[in-house]
C-alpha cells in the first residue's frame, strides 16, 4: 500500500475519482485494514490509540467511500459503531461498581485484534516474498498425466449441479418419451458404465446430456437412469471427472463436461467394476 | 553400483517426477541405497548445479524433491507457461496465512480476525487447491474447518508446516494475549477437530530428519 500525505490518507481513491470511473477501493482489505492504515499515517501506537482523532477520521474515510459511490459493507459500519461506543467509554470515568478487567482500557479488545490481524498481514508479506512455485520457480514437468484444458476457467460440479442436469434432461425426454411400455430389455449400470468409457475412450471429452441421450438415439427412462448411475459410479470411482465452465463472475455455465480422469488407470477402474457387479 | 551412475539415476528421477518425490520413494528403486544416502546424492546434485552454473536446481518441498528453475528466469518462464502465472490477492495471502498458522479454522474465526466476509476468498484456495476442509468442529453447527493443503507447501516451497516463517509474538501484550478479553479468539481450540490430518502431512513429518534447505 502507498502512504499517502496524514491529511489525505485516502489520496489514492480521490485521485482517481476525478477521472470519473468506478473506483476501486484503494488496497484496504477491510475495515482493521483501515483502521490500522490510519493508525500509520498518524503516527500513532496501536496500544494507546488517540481514539477520538481515529474514529473521526475513520468516519471521514467511510463518508468518502460512499462519496465515491463505494460499496460501504456492513463490517465498516460495525467497526464505526465499536469506536464510538469505545470513544464514550473514554469519556466515563471508571465504574467503581466494576472490579477487574471490565473496568480496564475499552480499548483493550479492539487493541488485541488489531495487533493479531497486523501479525497475520506481516507473516502474509513474509509469504508473499518467498520464491512461489508458478511465480518465480518453475518445477521440470516430468510427463504427468495430461492437465485438463482451459483448468483455469471451470470448476468440477458438485452432486447439485449434477442432479438439476439430470432432471432437466429427464424433464426434456419426459412429454415425448414413448407411452408407458413394457420393455423386455434389461440395462444394467455395468453395461452402461462400458458404454460411457468407451465413448471417452474415443473423444477427451464428452457433454453429460450427449451421453445420457447416446449421441441423439431415442432411449428408455430406464437407459436415462441407468446411465445416470453409471456416471455416478465411475465418477465415486474417480475414472472419469465432471467439469464445467466458470463465465466472468465466477458462476458455473453451461454444458457440464465429462473427462476421464488422468490419474487413474484403465486396469484400476475394471477391477473395481467387477468388484461391484 | 557406481556412485556416479547413482547420482544420474536419482537426477532422471528427480527431473522425470511430476510431483515433489520423496527421498525414501528413490531410495525404493536404487540397490544399496537409503533415504539419508539419497539426500546426501541430492546434496551433491546440487552443488554440481551451482558449480557449472545450471539454471535449475533442486527443491525439497512437501516432502520430496523437485527440480525447479532459478527465479532470475521467471519473467522468461511466466510468458512461456500456458497458464496465467500464478497471483495471490493481498486478501488471499492474507487468509492462507491465518489458515495456516490456526489451522484448522473455521470460516467464523477467519473473520474474525481480517473483519471481513471470508467466502469469496475461500472458494477461491480450495479451487485451486491451496487448502482443503478438514472436517467439522464439534460445536453447534458443527462448522467445516480448513487447513492448507498439500498444494500449499509446494506453492510456497516449504518442506512442512513448521517450516513457515515464525510468527511474531505480540511483544506488546506479552504472554497475556490468551489472556486478553478475545473471547472469541481464546475460544478456539485446536484440538477438538474430527478428521485428523491426511497423510501426506505424515508423510512430511516423517521425513523432516536431516532436510537440507531448497537448494543453495
């Protein structure tokens, strides 16, 4: 963080409030944050805070974010309600009818969370200096198992996301789907757990609806289940993994992928197979 | 076996190793060769390395060894790599550290101490595998503590957790800090986590004996 001037310890916000843009909050990682950035620009102990010169100041500042159209989050206003119930308690001489602790310094409680967070914000600068794999070192790569494509843009879906898919797809064969018939054929999820593979044996990656629907042919309720728990299945068993992609807010979009799962062996998941059949 | 030969081996292995791999995991393929012996041959490796000025040298983090570019090639490396180099917000830096050090916490305790909602933040290191949830606390609500992952001491080149930076000790308070009014700080105790550590921290410990520093 830059250290602006003491009387304009917020320099770095109205700079570029000038320009008219959105602005961003000038580096303060939450109301200690600020309290604490204050504490430096008025050359000031943590241990004996002048708390009614901070707290005003501290209220300039938020009066600024909002000024500049700063979401002011509710943690900041619960830090300016804590300095001014502080900045009273200074006011009162001391309750005799209180013994110990309770009469001490009001400001004890605050003093104590501020030096924990500095002590984090400084071993976190310790960290950051170290030399990070991927920053400043670079490992030799070795032929690990294929990275999957694009990692940085998707996540794995969770079994929510998973089970919404499958519903909508039920949903969609639903109305369509052949009136209630009795099939003699039997699906079995071993089966369809070969089918699956065998289609990503072929491609890297296949849309979770393309498999359940088997490339467009007409299937059964009960081939869109079985299929369903075959999928399950193989991902417990960790051979195949389902993926989907992130748009710029960082919320799941999209078609949920399927990929087999680099790190295990073919030989690992077949046996496993037949242990469960 | 010739004790040149069995440095080339372990410099195959070691550069073919996807991962950090452990001196007793080498140890396993080479005839007549233990863990200590094979830290000793790493040793040498890397001496060799400064000698005729390599631009690599090895590691020992997470518990094994990894060959690693020196970081006066990094601004070279970051625009050849596909990947977007890696990048810590102040506020992910920030919460990996109190992670770290408390571990295992609760997202409640987290913010606790930064002041601000941790959410954002925390979905954002186990995405990238940086911690991990270890379980609940048995408390009411029985809330999901985290700790660092493995990924963590590779990222950050630590061969295990009591290798991080030590903590400052609050001169101020001096060894009255449990004792201030933090309830809410004091009244996090440790211990009280179901699912202990996975074993790859075992792992660590296990092998923590003669470590030699990462290279140089």
């Amino acid at each position: 963080m830059s250290a602006p001037t003491p009387d304009a310890p917020w320099s770095a916000a109205s700079s570029s409030a000038a320009d008219g843009y959105a602005v961003k909050l000038p580096l303060f990682e939450g109301p200690l944050d600020l309290l604490l950035h204050l504490i430096r620009i008025n050359e000031v102990e943590i241990t004996d805070i002048p708390i009614a010169t901070i707290a005003e100041q501290y209220l300039q500042a938020l009066d600024l974010m909002r000024e500049l159209d700063l979401d002011v989050a509710g943690e900041y206003l619960l830090l300016a309600a804590t300095l001014a119930w502080i900045k009273s308690r200074m006011l009162l001489p001391p309750d005799p009818s209180e013994d110990g602790e309770e009469s001490g310094d009001p400001r004890a409680e605050l003093v104590a969370r501020l030096l924990e967070y500095q002590r984090f914000k400084e071993v976190a600068q310790e960290l950051d200096g170290r030399q990070l794999l991927g920053r400043d070192v670079f490992p030799a790569q070795g032929a690990g198992p294929e990275p999957i494509p694009d990692a940085e843009r998707e996540i794995e879906v969770g079994v929510f996301q998973l089970m919404e898919a499958f519903r909508q797809a039920m949903r969609r064969e639903g109305p369509r789907g052949v009136p209630h018939e009795v099939e003699a054929e039997t699906v079995t999820v071993r089966e369809r757990i070969l089918v699956v593979m065998q289609a990503l044996a072929q491609r890297d990656s296949c849309e979770f609806e393309e498999l359940l629907f088997e490339m467009g042919e007409r299937v059964s309720r009960a081939k869109l289940v079985t299929t369903f728990l075959a999928i399950l299945e193989l991902t417990r068993l960790e051979a195949i993994g389902l993926y989907q992609g992130l748009d710029e807010l960082g919320v799941p979009q999209g078609p949920i992928h399927i990929r087999r799962k680099g790190g295990v062996g073919e030989a690992s998941w077949m046996e496993r197979l037949s242990d469960l059949m | 076996m010739e004790r040149d030969q069995q440095r080339r081996i372990v410099e195959a292995i070691i550069l073919s190793s996807p991962e950090p791999i452990s001196a007793a995991r080498i140890a396993e393929v080479l005839p007549r060769c233990n863990p200590s012996q094979v830290r000793t041959i790493v040793r040498d490796l890397n001496e060799e390395y400064v000698e005729r000025h390599s631009a690599f040298e090895i590691w020992e983090v997470a518990g094994g060894f990894q060959m690693r570019s020196l970081p006066e090639f990094a601004p070279y490396l970051r625009q050849i790599q596909k990947t977007r180099p890696l990048r810590l917000s102040q506020a992910a830096l920030e919460t990996l550290a109190i992670i770290a050090y408390r571990q295992p916490v609760t997202r409640a305790e987290l913010e606790q101490v930064r002041g601000v909602d941790a959410g954002a933040v925390l979905r954002s290191l186990l995405e990238r595998d940086l911690i991990r949830v270890a379980g609940h606390r048995e408390v009411p609500g029985r809330p999901i503590v985290y700790a660092t992952a493995r990924r963590f001491l590779e990222v950050f080149g630590l061969m295990k957790l009591a290798d991080l930076p030590a903590l400052r000790e609050v001169a101020d308070l001096g060894a009255g800090e449990d004792e201030e009014p933090v309830a809410s700080d004091a009244a996090a105790p440790e211990a009280e986590v179901l699912p202990p550590d996975d074993g790859s921290e075992a792992d660590v410990e296990s092998e923590a004996g003669a470590a030699p520093e990462p290279a140089l």
